[in-house]
C-alpha cells in the first residue's frame, strides 16, 4: 500500500512539476479594504486571491526546480505543509537519485474557485500538459504516451493569517471541464 501510494504521489508530483508553466498571467491583487463590514462574497474573493497567489507562487518554484539541484527543491517546500511537504521531499529526492530530468512547459489554461472555509481554499485548475516530458537516467521517457494532454487538478490551500500553503494536489472528477 505505501508503495501504490508512494507512485500516486510522485505521478501528482511528477504532473505538478511537468504541469507548471512559466506564462501563467500575474494573480489579481488582493482588494483593498472597505470601512463597511465586508460581507461574505468580499470574504470568499479574498480567500480565492489569497490561494490564487500561493498556488502561482508554487507554480513558479517549481518551474525553477532543476532535478539536478537540491538547492532549488527548497522554494517548493517552503510553500507545501504537513503530507503535502513530507511527500514532496521524498519524491524529489528520489527523481534526484534516478536522475531524471524534465523538458518542456505546461500551461494554466485555467484557475477557479471551487470552495472555500475559513481554514482552506480548493481551486480547480486545468493544466495544458502536452509539451511536458520527463526523461529517465539514460534519456527514455518516463511520461505515458497515454497521459491526457490536459490534467484536471483540484489544489487544496490551507490558509493561516492570510497565507497559504499548499495541503493537497489531487486529480479530480468533477467541476469546471477543461
């Protein structure tokens, strides 16, 4: 079981690392606040801008990671908490340690609010995948020719005195259509 779910996390973060683009359009910034009390709509835009900037910030570190470069994983680690970080660590390390390499971007096609708490914001991200591929040690392909050109992704970002950290990458069913 810990090795299924070993390879279903490093497939997640092997689809975050290939998934993530560096032409993603610059977050909205965070609305400015009003002297009336804001009302739960304000509430739920803020939430959302919140994430937004914490999963684009994530975006880009891991556009930065170099398998090769320890020194470039810690950018992603400093914005992942609990689980999410703990496996991060272990599947960088091991892509690291076979060697592998990424060539290729991907793109946010797009970002929306799918929920929101006080504590967490899930976003429904659709990634344009179709350039991405990782290579092996000796140059192989190590990405599916059955992988969609486009993964739908729910990120789960638990939010902690306005920041946030990413809690969870999953695949997901349901929401808007890519």
């Amino acid at each position: 079981m810990f090795v299924r779910r070993r390879h279903a996390v490093a497939a997640v973060l092997a689809v975050a690392l290939l998934t993530t683009g560096c032409g993603s359009p610059a977050s909205s910034p965070t609305p400015e606040p009003t002297a009336t009390a804001p009302s739960p709509t304000d509430s739920d835009t803020a939430a959302f801008a919140a994430a937004e900037a914490t999963y684009r910030a994530y975006v880009d570190a891991l556009n930065a990671v170099d398998l090769s470069d320890p020194t470039t994983f810690e950018p992603v680690y400093a914005l992942t908490t609990g689980e999410m970080r703990d496996e991060t660590t272990a599947t960088f390390s091991e892509m690291r340690d076979q060697g592998w390499r990424v060539e290729g971007e991907s793109t946010v096609r797009s970002l929306s609010l799918s929920g929101a708490t006080p504590e967490t914001v899930e976003l429904s991200v659709c990634l344009d995948v179709h350039e991405v591929l990782v290579r092996d040690s000796a140059g192989s392909p190590v990405t599916s020719n059955e992988r969609s050109p486009v993964q739908t992704l729910t990120i789960t970002v638990a939010l902690d005195s306005g920041r946030g950290l990413i809690h969870r990458i999953a695949p997901r069913d349901n929401g808007p259509a890519c």
